[in-house]
C-alpha cells in the first residue's frame, strides 16, 4: 500500500525499490486474503494468457501461473526493477520460469499488442494513479485485452454513501494528502472507474482491511 503522489514512474520505482525485501512482511500479511478473493473472482481457465500489472513481490503470479496450468502464460509488468528480483526468485523457486514472463516497465504504456491476453489482474496498485494516470492504465490494459477479456482489480475502495468513514480511513486518507511519499495509495470507487474506462462490471465484492474497505471487482473489457 506504498509509493508515490504524483504517480511519476521514476520515484514510484525508487520507493518500491526500496522495500522490495520488506514489502510481504510490511504489506502482503494484511493483504493476501482480499488478493486471493481477487485471483479467484477472476475465474481462471486452463490455457489462458493472462497479464499482472504491479506485480510486486510475485505471490500472485504464481498463483495465476498455477491457475492457467501449463498450457497457458502469465506477463507481468512492474515498474521496480528489485520487486521484479524477488518475484523472478519466488517464480524460479516455483519451477514456473517457462510460464511466467517478468517485465519492469510502466503500465501505462504496455509493451504487447493489441489484444494479447485474455484476463488481466493488478491488486494494491491502480489506486496508486492519479485519476487521468487510472483512466491511461485502464485504456492500456483495454487495449492488450481481447474484446470479452477480464480484468480483475483489487483496490483500496472508497466508504459506500451511506456508510461512516472509519477513524483509521480519515486517518489514512490525511496522511496521503499530506504525507504522500508515506502513504502514496488513496482510495478509489473500483466500479465507477472501470465503468469510465469502458468496462463493464461483472463481478463487485468488498471486504474490510483494519475498517478501511477493499473492493474485488472483475470488469469485462
Ligand atoms: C503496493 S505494491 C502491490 C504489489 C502486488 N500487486 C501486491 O498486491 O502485493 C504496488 C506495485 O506497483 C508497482 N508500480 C508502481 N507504479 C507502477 C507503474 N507506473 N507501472 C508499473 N508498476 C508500478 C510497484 O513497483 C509495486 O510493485
């Protein structure tokens, strides 16, 4: 749940740099459960060619990888080229290096073809972006999707009208706005952001980090 405010690749790289090493102790402890309920409302199939945006430590690489068997492929793009080190360990130590492709790069400029996978994940990464940055990675991943193709997001949501906003969620939401380059993810309305971007919503879930709510939406390009 960590990077940088302005969405700027070269400082959101140096950030995530950094903690490389940390970040499952820091991070992936809290939030594993609602990745897991994100890989698996993507509903997998055997054979498919799926791409991870953000990918981090690689935890959910290997699960898309074991999910997509082996006759299908996982890509991934993450602009840390040290997440990339220790998700290429964890694949290598999988025995899944000839399924899974490991790329540092910046997602809002993917390096595929049109049309070239057929489901899509990124968790704890979208509600990095700025708004016009979410609305240029979502055009991206539209794009290197088949028409149909799924893209599954897990993301920091915002409190649902009606609903109170918790002491930790005003408490996080001021230290992003003042302390970006410590808490660098804000919440997002996962629905409506993929709705703008084209998708449409196919599958909508919620569930409550420490009170903060975390949104598990599947949108079909
Ligand atoms: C909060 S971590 C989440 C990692 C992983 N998806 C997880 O759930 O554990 C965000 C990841 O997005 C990557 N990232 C940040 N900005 C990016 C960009 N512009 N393009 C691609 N990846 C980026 C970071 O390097 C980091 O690995």
């Amino acid at each position: 749940m960590s990077g940088q405010h302005e969405s700027n690749p070269q400082s959101d790289q140096a950030f995530y740099d950094r903690i490389a090493h940390a970040y499952d102790f820091i991070a992936d402890a809290n939030e594993h459960t609602a990745r897991e309920r994100g890989e698996a409302a993507l509903n997998l199939q055997p054979g498919e060619r799926v791409l991870e945006i953000g990918f981090g430590t690689g935890n959910s690489l290997i699960d898309l990888a074991k999910a997509v068997g082996d006759t299908g492929s996982v890509a991934g793009v993450d602009v840390s080229p040290k997440m990339r080190d220790v998700a290429a360990g964890k694949v290598a130590e999988a025995q899944l290096g000839t399924q899974v492709e490991l790329l540092v790069g910046d997602a809002r400029k993917l390096p595929f073809p049109d049309d070239s996978f057929q489901a899509a994940f990124t968790s704890f990464t979208l509600e990095l972006f700025e708004p016009d940055d979410i609305a240029k990675v979502l055009a991206e991943v539209k794009r290197v999707l088949e028409p149909g193709g799924r893209l599954g997001v897990v993301s920091m949501a915002v409190v649902p009208a009606g609903e109170q906003e918790s002491t930790l969620e005003r408490t996080y939401k001021w230290m992003h706005q003042h302390f970006p380059h410590i808490v660098d993810c804000h919440p997002i309305d996962v629905d409506t952001v993929l709705k703008e971007a084209g998708y449409s919503v196919a599958h909508s879930d919620r569930m409550d980090i420490w009170t903060m709510p975390v949104g598990i939406v599947v949108g079909a390009a």
